[in-house]
C-alpha cells in the first residue's frame, strides 16, 4: 500500500484541504504482508471523520491501513473541518465539496480510481457517519454502497440533544433554526422519503451503533424507516460506546460487508 498527504486547493472552499489518501501498491515481501496493486477501476471509500477529528484521524486511532491492504481499496480522507457536510448558513459550501468537487479532484489526481457507482462507497463515524448516509440518500448514482457507525442519522427528531455538544448558535450556523431541519436537505429522514419517491435505485446501506450509545435511539429510528420503506440495509448493534474501541472493531466489519473482491 502507499500513504499519500496531500494539500488540495478547493474552489468551493476557497481554502485548502488536507486529504490522506492509501491507494494499492503491488509490494512482495519477504518479511510482513504482500499487497495487491490495481492500476485501473480501483473501488474507492470515502472515509468521514466525527467532530474533533480530522483528515488524520482514522489513521492514528485505527490500523486501517492494514485492514485495507488485501482488498485492492483506495481510501480516501479528506478534512471537513466541523462542517458536517453541509452548505452552511455562513457560506462554507462542505456539501458540494464532499459531494461533488472532492470526487473531481480525487480522479484528476488519481486517475486509476474507479467511475463505477458499484465500486465507489462512503463509511463514516458519528458526524461523518451521517455525512455517509446523506451522501448515499441524496447521491444514490454515485454510491454503491453507503456505511455509518455511530452516526447521528436521526439529528432532526432530536436536535436538543446537540445542544448537550455545542450550543445554538454553532447548530444554526450550520443547519438554521431548528425548526427548519426537519423536512429539508439536511435530514436523513426526508432524504430517505424523496429517494423513495425519485424511484432511483439505492445503495446498500449499514448502519451499526453501540448498545451504550446516546445515538442508538435514532439508528434504531433510521433502520425501522429503512424496512417501512423496503430498502435493503443491514443493521447491527453489540456492546460498546461513543468511542474508538467501537468504532476500531466495527469499520473491519464494514469492510467485509462491502461488495470488493476479498
């Protein structure tokens, strides 16, 4: 495998990104483990961070890296800052750059990357992992497959709970009032609702949360929407918190779940 830090510009943001990026190498060792390196169509995760981490993140608090390193997958890990991939009110367009610029930027750069919707998936935990799922909902003809782990897929129904996080003000700079989430671009939940009614074919989708969790709640919410609406999706929850040891353990669940070539 190779790790790459990139430094990206994005005219969306009007700023520059930090991305890591792992993308198959064919190694040979004598010593250690031998790779796969594909030099065309390589299936390709978009890996989200939570609030507090960056671009950086799930390379220091996960091996994964070596989870990847049989698969043939390229991971992408861009830096979103606490904009949780969303059009902000204060004009931070993180939305359109995860959903549209970043793709466009990542196969300029790495060409090998694959254009099948069938090879191309977004994981993420807590925030990212309702940045995954948005995605997947909302851009159901770029993505495959779609995973959260512990995300906060359910945010609309209890936005008071994020007031025990950040206070009002950093919520509505990113969502509006509160009252307005419901129904709009920004809930999982009506995403759902028009990607039923668009009839467009939706990804696989995994959702998994610990027991312990504040976010089981709407997980489970999002699962019984899921099968009242007769989308296919895995949902699984098992012992655990709001926290790397969780989230360690599951994202190599989620990567045998995904549809690549073990």
């Amino acid at each position: 495998m190779a790790f790459l830090q990139a430094s990206i510009y994005s005219n969306v943001l009007e700023m520059e990104v930090s991305v890591n990026v792992i993308l198959p190498q064919k190694t040979e060792k004598k010593i250690g483990t031998a790779t796969k390196g594909n030099l065309t169509d390589v299936p390709v995760m978009y890996l989200l961070h939570g609030m507090g981490g960056n671009h950086s993140v799930w390379e220091r608090r996960t091996s994964i890296e070596r989870y990847v390193a049989d698969l043939g997958l390229a991971v992408i890990m861009p830096s979103t800052d606490l904009g949780w991939y969303t059009d902000t009110r204060y004009d931070m367009k993180y939305w359109t750059f995860i959903s549209e610029e970043l793709p466009t930027i990542c196969h300029e750069l790495f060409p090998q990357l694959t254009t099948n919707r069938a090879k191309t998936f977004a994981v993420g935990l807590s925030m990212g992992g309702y940045g995954a799922l948005k995605l997947g909902l909302a851009k159901p003809e770029s993505f495959g497959a779609v995973a959260s782990l512990s995300g906060a897929v359910n945010l609309a129904d209890r936005m008071e709970d994020l007031l025990a996080v950040r206070g009002k003000d950093f919520w509505e700079g990113i969502f509006g009032p509160f009252e307005q989430v419901q129904g709009s671009n920004n809930d999982p939940m009506f995403l759902l609702d028009q990607l039923v009614k668009s009839g467009k074919t939706p990804p696989n989708i995994f959702l998994c949360c610990g027991e312990e969790d504040l976010l089981l709640y709407g997980n489970k919410k999002m699962a019984s929407a899921l099968t009242s609406n007769n989308i296919e999706h895995t949902f699984e929850t098992g012992p655990g918190n709001h926290d790397w040891i969780f989230w360690d353990a599951w994202i190599q669940r989620v990567l045998a779940w995904l549809p690549v070539e073990k």
